[in-house]
C-alpha cells in the first residue's frame, strides 16, 4: 500500500484560497477532478495504481465501444484523476510537474522513496526545495509528481539546483 499524503500543495507555507468570490461572482465548491492526458491508457494506469494505490472507479468510452479514458480514485487527493488517451498531447508534457502533493516531513519522503524504489518507479533522492524538501516521481510519460513537506527549512539549508529533477 502506498503511503498517505495530506492534500494537493503548491507551497508548504502557502495561505488557504480565499473563500470569497470577486463581486457578483458565482463561487465554486472545488475540484471536480483533475486530467492528465496519456500516451498509454494501461500503462498509466498501472503506474498510478503502483505510485499511489489509486483503483479504476470508471472508464469512458465512445458510442462504438472505443475506451479513451479512466477515471481513477486516488486516495488522500480529495478528487479523482481522469487519465485521457491523447499521445501527442502527452508527449508535449514530458517534463512538466502539474502538481505537487503535501507530506508532513522530511522523513515522510524517506517512505515515499523506499516504496517508489520497491515499485521500480524512476524518481529522484530526497532533494531540497526554496522552503521545505521534496522527492519526484516520473509517469511514464515524463511528468513529473512532486511530493513536498509541510515542514520548512531555513536559509541555512540551500535549494538542490543542481539537481536534474528540479529543472
């Protein structure tokens, strides 16, 4: 089973979202869920279920039967992940990190790795981020998933810039 995670992140120390819409505005209840386009329904989705014990709770088909997506349950995400065949959008993203995922610490990282190392998934050591650490793990097409602490760090600790999983 893979480890837990607390919610999507795109900073340990960022404020929530304000809750109030611009005037007049309608307001949104949240995230219905998230998409990323694949190149490889299967593979994707043996590597998500591996990488974070996601489970199939959909798929989407076209009128003649054709499959062109899955809608997967990902938990501690707080939404689903739907996975859409789409190669040569996917192939456009190879190296993008779309999200980044909040652990607590550094030595919940240390979890992460081993259990990525276990499931022969490619990711990086645990790394240094601006503010707290990190470790990424690659889908197989090439984005990259972050997941970074809620603890932080000071300015004693220096970003691992070299590092060719951070650029």
């Amino acid at each position: 089973m893979a480890p837990a995670f607390a919610c999507l992140c795109a900073c340990a120390n960022a404020p929530a979202a304000a809750q109030t819409a611009a005037p007049g505005a309608p307001v949104a209840l949240g995230i219905h869920h998230l998409k990323f386009v694949v190149a490889d329904l299967e593979k994707s989705r043996a590597f998500y279920e591996a990488a974070f014990g996601t489970k199939t709770a959909m798929d989407h088909r076209k009128p003649d039967g054709t499959l062109f997506a899955y809608i997967l349950s990902f938990p501690g995400l707080g939404t689903e992940l739907e996975i859409r065949l789409d190669p040569a959008a996917a192939k456009s993203q190879k190296g993008l990190d779309p999200i980044t995922l909040t652990v607590d610490g550094p030595a919940d990282l240390e979890k992460w790795r081993a259990h990525f190392q276990a499931k022969n998934l490619p990711h990086s050591p645990v790394l240094a981020g601006l503010v707290g650490w990190l470790i990424v793990v690659e889908d197989p097409d090439g984005r990259r998933l972050r997941l970074y602490t809620k603890q932080t760090h000071g300015p004693e600790v220096k970003p691992s810039w070299d590092s060719p999983w951070i650029n």
